[in-house]
C-alpha cells in the first residue's frame, strides 16, 4: 500500500464504482461531472467528518453511495 495516501473516497452507484479520489475536492468536482443534483464541498467536508458512509439520491431516485476508505 501507498504510505503517502491519507485517505480514498469512492462512490458506488448498482454496485459498480463511478468515481474515486484521493482527494475530497477533487473527489466532489469529479462526482459533478457524472451528476448535476450534489451539494458544494463544504457540505461533503462536514458530513464526511461525522460519518464515513453518505448516500446522495438524485431527483430520477438514482442512488449513490458516497464512502471514505481511508
């Protein structure tokens, strides 16, 4: 394993991972390519602190589960 990553998150939409970074901005900026309906950085900043797991659920009920591995 790389000593250096700190931390990865994925995000995981009908068991197949869209989009994963190492870095939470860049990680959200990906994540708003594939999908108009997220919220801004600092939303994900704070409720990446609290849990590690989020759900985010777009308005065609399309369901992505966001999560921090590391």
């Amino acid at each position: 394993m790389i000593r250096d990553l700190k931390s990865l998150y994925v995000a995981i939409v009908d068991n197949e991972v869209v989009v994963f970074e190492t870095n939470l901005k860049l990680f959200i900026e990906e994540l708003g390519k594939i999908e108009s309906e997220i919220r801004n950085y600092d939303y994900y900043y704070r409720q990446f602190k609290k849990s590690s797991k989020q759900s985010l659920v777009n308005s065609n009920s399309k369901k992505y589960y966001l999560q921090k591995i590391l």
